[in-house]
C-alpha cells in the first residue's frame, strides 16, 4: 500500500485575497507574511536599465502594485501603464513591448 499523500494548503501566514477580473473570471493574489517583503527588500538594488510595461487591464496583477517599484532599482527606470492591454502585453501590446526594448537600447 502507498503511503497517503501529505495535504498541501497555504502557509499560515498567508492570507487569499479574491477580486473581480477581467470577463467576471476571480483572480486570486496571496498576502505573504512581513518577514519574506523585509527579505526581498534587503536584496541589492537592480543596477541595469529597466523600463517596466504594466497592462491597465491586467486582472491578474493590478497596476499599482508596480506603482512603487522604482525603490528596487538603483539603474536607469521607467515605468509605463499601457490602456487596453491585460497580463500578456506581448500579445495584447506588441507594439508598446518593441518599443520600449527599442528605447532600452537607444539609450
């Protein structure tokens, strides 16, 4: 007889949080605990230019959840929030994705 397989479930410090997205579809993110942010954050600043193309229409991550990124790099940043595309910009958005690569290496 096979052993029985160990139940899986979230960390107890994680919290699920539900909210509408797009076509009524539930995205779901997960609330990690303060100890892993304070990890993250002692990580050293990205150094190479970074320009970060977030879909307005994105439902699996909302656009101002990369409203405060810029502290993670100490490079040349940007951010730019492209109208009318979701979570694949290179599908919904290849236009603003080619030229925003363009401008990585103009610069």
């Amino acid at each position: 007889m096979l052993p029985r397989p160990l139940p899986i479930s979230p960390p107890p410090a994680c919290a699920r949080q539900t909210r509408p997205g797009l076509l009524g579809r539930t995205a779901v993110r997960c609330r990690c605990d303060a100890g892993l942010e304070r990890s993250l954050a002692a990580q050293p600043a990205i150094a190479v230019p970074t320009i970060v193309l977030h879909g307005l229409c994105d439902g699996v991550q909302l656009a101002s959840q990369s409203a405060d990124a810029a502290r993670h790099f100490s490079g040349r940043y940007e951010r730019k929030l492209v109208p009318e595309a979701g979570h694949f910009l290179s599908r919904e958005a290849p236009l603003a994705v080619v030229q925003a690569i363009r401008a990585l290496g103009e610069r």
